[in-house]
C-alpha cells in the first residue's frame, strides 16, 4: 500500500441517510503512519460530494486491515 493507493472500504461514518447499508465504498489513501500502524483514507459522497477521513488500523504484520476496537 502506497499513499494515493485506491481502496474500497466500509467506512464506518456514514455520510447521510442515503448511505446506509451500501457495503464498501471507494476510498484514497492519504496517510500511512511511518511505523505502518494505522492509515487514513478519503471517502467522498457520491450523492453530496462532500469527503471525509477515517482512520483505519493494520494487524501486526498481516498487512490485513482491521477497525478500531
């Protein structure tokens, strides 16, 4: 995973009422922490065209990405 990386992802703030149950959705890295613990993604609204970040958190090595507990 590189920064700029495209991904789709669950995000966990939902962007309006619209939104709710749609699974996945695409999503841009804009940050990976330098020791690989965590990075943060852009989502954008399809509907409003209004972003947001999120931070989501790797595994210990797996390199699989995990929620915030």
């Amino acid at each position: 995973m590189q920064i700029g990386d495209r991904l789709c992802l669950i995000p966990t703030v939902i962007g309006g009422k619209d939104l709710i149950d749609t699974g996945p959705q695409p999503c841009r890295v804009v940050y990976i922490h330098p020791q690989w613990r965590f990075f943060i993604v852009d989502f954008c609204n399809a509907i409003t065209g209004e972003t947001w970040r999120e931070v989501m958190y790797f595994t210990d090595r797996g390199g699989e990405i995990r929620r915030k507990e």
